[in-house]
C-alpha cells in the first residue's frame, strides 16, 4: 500500500541491521568510544537542514554505524552512576509496541487496558492499596508533582476553597517539610505550584542520614506560631544521595497530629520493599497520601516511566481535570456497545496526569513483570542490596578505603585515604580517581559530598552488575589511589 507522504511506512522488516548494531552496542565491548570520537560523530550528523531527504537507508545507516556506536552506556555492568540504567530487552520491545500500535494510552485497545492492569500489578507487588489510583508520568520529577498537586488541592479545600479553580488564597501561608537530603524535584514541585522553592523546610538528619520527626514537629510548631499552615509533609524511602529511608511512620502520625498531608519520594528506593531486611523501614507507606516511584530505575523500563499513585481518585481528578471539551469526550459514541475503539475512552488518565496525549507506558512494566515476575523482581532488589553491603565488607578490610555512610539499600558511599595524603588534598584524590575510573571505562561511579567529604557512590540498580564489578570498583579505587599516593611522595611539593 502506497501513501502521500515522504516517509517511509511499514517497513520494520528493515530495521534488522539496526537490531543488529542494538546487539552489539550492548555487548559492550571495547573501549567506550562516545567521549573521546565526538568530533568525528558531530561532523558526520551536523550540518544544516537538508531541503531532500536522503531517504530511510540513509537514515538506517547513520543509526547503525554513527548513532548507535556512539551511544550511552549507562547498561554496561561496571557503569553504577547516579540512579539510572538501561532498560533490558522485554521493556525495549514492549516500548517498541506501543510506539507503533499503542501511540496513545487512550481509547479501548489492549495498551490502554495494560496501563490500568500494570498499575494494579505494581500495587500488588509493593503491597499498596488496591483503592489507591495509580497513573503513569515521564518520570520521578513529574510523579512528585503530581503527587504534591494532589496535597495541594487537598490542604486547601480543608479551608474550603478549591484551588484548582480559583487559585492559592493569599491570605494563607504554607509550608512543606522535607529530609534536608531529600531530591530537589521536591522543591521544583513547590515552585510550579505556588508554594515557593523556599517554603519547603529541610528538617535536619540524624547521623544515619534519616529526617527526624522531632525537629520536624518543632518546625512546624514554631511555623504556625508565625501563621504557616502545615500543606505537606515529604518522607524519602531512599536518599539519592546514600539510600536513607526516612521514619515513614513516626511521620505518618506527625501528619495526622498536625493535619498534614503525607508524601513518600520512593522514586529511587520504593522497590526496597521487597528485601526483608529493609521491609521494617516501610511501616506506613500503605498509609500514606501518596507515592512516587520510577519503573525505569530500578525495574529498568525505557527511560520516561514514573508513577504516582494517590490515595483518593476524586481528589486527584479535581486537582488535574481538563473539564469536558466538544472536540474530545462530544466526539465519543452514545451506544451501549463499543463498535470502534474510538467509541469510549476506556481507562481514563489524561483526567488525572500533566498531559492529555501521552504514550502508553503501562506495557513496559507489564512486559518486565509478565517476563520475571515477582520473584525475578525481589531476586534482582536483594542482589543489588547485597552488593552494596558486599562492598561495604570490602572497604571495611582495606587499610586505604573508608566509609562514609551507612548502607541501608544498594548504595555505598566511600573513599580512599592514605597517612601520606594531607587532609585537605584527600577530596581532590579522591576526583582524581573517579575521573580515571571513568576515563578506563570498565567502572563509572557517581559521586557526592557528605559532611564536606567527598564520597564516590556506586548506586546498584543495573541488572547487568555483576559481584565481580563490584570486587573491581574497590581493587581498582585503591590501586588507582595508591598509585596516585607515590607519585605524590615523588613530586616537590610531596
């Protein structure tokens, strides 16, 4: 069948020299070559609009021999950076799907019924309430928003008001409280919606990095004796910066107490649930307002898959409605039966979300968990949690590595130190060696600081990690350091 238009249709048959140069970029093999070639790959796909295209083979070969070869290697099994991977192969095909015959999460097709199933399987797995109503975001930053959009219109329809319709009261003050170490979405949420980046209040940690509920309970005593009203209060289930889970339900009862709403951040560590070593350390989440989490962390789905999931349906509708349009629900059918897809909405969520046309992501998770299940799922938490507490033994063993935090799910903050090595040059060793990890490209670790120290933070949520990646990240660290410790010795100012 042929159609008016330029480009190419239906011809995925020919995509297999793409699937093929797919393949090889995930072995990994070789140094990563994306850094140190971009002057070549720039000159070879830069240049200025083209008035003729050069057609789908051109475009097919550019993929397959500039694009893809150049690409990112957050998957490769060393790579333990930040809080982020590559997605494994159900989830690329299942993003694969949906691009092609699930491009709108609307209507009665099989894609928009996943949406609503993969939800009901996420809260089956993490133990939430069935009741709760769940909906896909592009991510963590968008499920926080969410989420505290939620609080929002239910902090001020107490005062009777509805924000959604006639905006924040300005007589009224409000404030969110949050871990001082909690994510800066939360503060960007808090912008966007009117509250103010200054009026989320980091409340102090303890020493195992956990907000604590009695400086927050002061705080807020003290802010409403200035007129602030209390709209939020933000417990992190994993720190992106060490792991920490705040006391969720010390801050559950501290919301009831002060009328509060409860969020919980567990973009990153939600899926620690699982591990029953941790699991105490989630009393409460089932209590919660609301919860963020992102499939595409530690499910490793395609990049662009968050959840939100809050507690009360109607309140979410309000807070995100887009009110009847002609266009959109007049143009539906009135008869019982669903001739057409086109026919019904079928799982409503543009009414509770940030976007009206969104892809279905649903399919994603549904394929990783219709591939390993929930004990592939739990297998994989308790794998990463481990590593993180094997490399804590390994640091604990060696006379140059030091521990900067405790574990408590897949990350291990850490540095090397060495006598010879003055206090004030140990931050910059210590970049120093993560730059030539990184530079060797077999290992790739993140970094933070941590009480004015800095710390190299390996964050194990890549499926693909390995125990022997993790026994070369602390042999590496601490051949590279020393290594760096005699040339010191050897140079003048040594």
């Amino acid at each position: 069948m042929s159609y008016p238009d330029h480009a190419a249709f239906g011809d995925l048959s020919r995509l297999t020299p793409l699937l093929e140069a797919l393949d090889r970029f995930n072995r990994f093999e070789g140094p990563d070559p994306a850094g140190r070639r971009q002057a070549a790959w720039k000159e070879h796909l830069g240049g200025t609009l083209p008035d003729q295209g050069a057609g789908l083979d051109a475009v097919l070969d550019d993929l397959s021999r500039w694009i893809v070869p150049n690409g990112l290697r957050n998957g490769h099994p060393g790579f333990s950076g930040w809080v982020t991977t590559s997605p494994t192969t159900s989830g690329t095909a299942a993003a694969l799907a949906s691009t092609v015959a699930g491009s709108q999460r609307v209507w009665v097709h099989a894609f928009n019924y996943l949406e609503a199933l993969s939800l009901e399987w996420l809260a089956q797995l993490l133990g939430f309430p069935a009741s709760w109503h769940g909906t896909y975001t592009t991510g963590g930053s968008s499920a926080n928003l969410i989420a505290l959009g939620a609080a929002r219109q239910w902090a001020v329809e107490q005062q009777g008001i509805d924000p959604s319709m006639t905006g924040l009261p300005p007589d009224l003050k409000w404030r969110i409280y949050a871990s001082s170490e909690v994510h800066h979405v939360v503060n960007r949420a808090a912008a966007i919606l009117g509250i103010g980046r200054r009026n989320v209040i980091g409340i102090p940690v303890n020493a195992a990095g956990e907000l604590d509920p009695e400086a927050a309970a002061a705080r807020i005593r003290a802010d409403r004796a200035e007129g602030y009203l209390p709209m939020a209060i933000v417990a992190t289930a994993g720190t992106v910066n060490t792991g920490a889970i705040d006391p969720i339900r010390a801050l559950r009862e501290l919301a009831t107490t002060e009328k509060a709403w409860l969020h919980v951040d567990g973009a990153y560590g939600m899926f620690g649930i699982l591990d029953p070593a941790v699991r105490d350390a989630y009393d409460g989440v089932a209590e919660a307002d609301s919860v963020a989490l992102d499939p595409h962390k530690w499910m490793a789905a395609p990049v662009g898959n968050g959840v939100a999931f809050v507690r009360d349906r109607g309140l979410l509708g309000r807070a995100f409605t887009l009110e009847p349009a002609a266009y959109l629900e007049g143009s539906m059918g009135t008869a019982p039966e669903v001739e057409s897809p086109f026919d019904a909405f079928g799982e409503i969520f543009h009414e509770f979300n940030l976007d009206q046309s969104a892809p279905s992501r649903g399919v994603q998770v549904w394929a990783i968990l219709r591939e390993i299940g929930r004990e592939g799922m739990t297998d994989r938490v308790l794998r990463h949690n481990g590593f993180a507490r094997y490399l804590s033994e390994l640091v604990g063993r060696s006379p140059h590595l030091e521990q900067l935090a405790p574990v408590r799910l897949s990350i291990c903050c850490f540095r090397f130190i060495h006598p010879d090595i003055p206090a004030e040059r140990v931050n910059d060793l210590n970049r120093d060696i993560v730059a030539r990890l990184r530079a060797e490209g077999d290992l790739v670790p993140s970094t933070t600081m941590l009480r004015g120290r800095f710390a190299i933070r390996p964050c194990y949520i890549n499926p693909r990690v390995r125990q022997s990646d993790v026994e070369l990240l602390a042999r590496r660290t601490e051949e590279i350091g020393l290594e760096f410790v005699s040339r010191f010795r050897d140079s003048p100012a040594g």
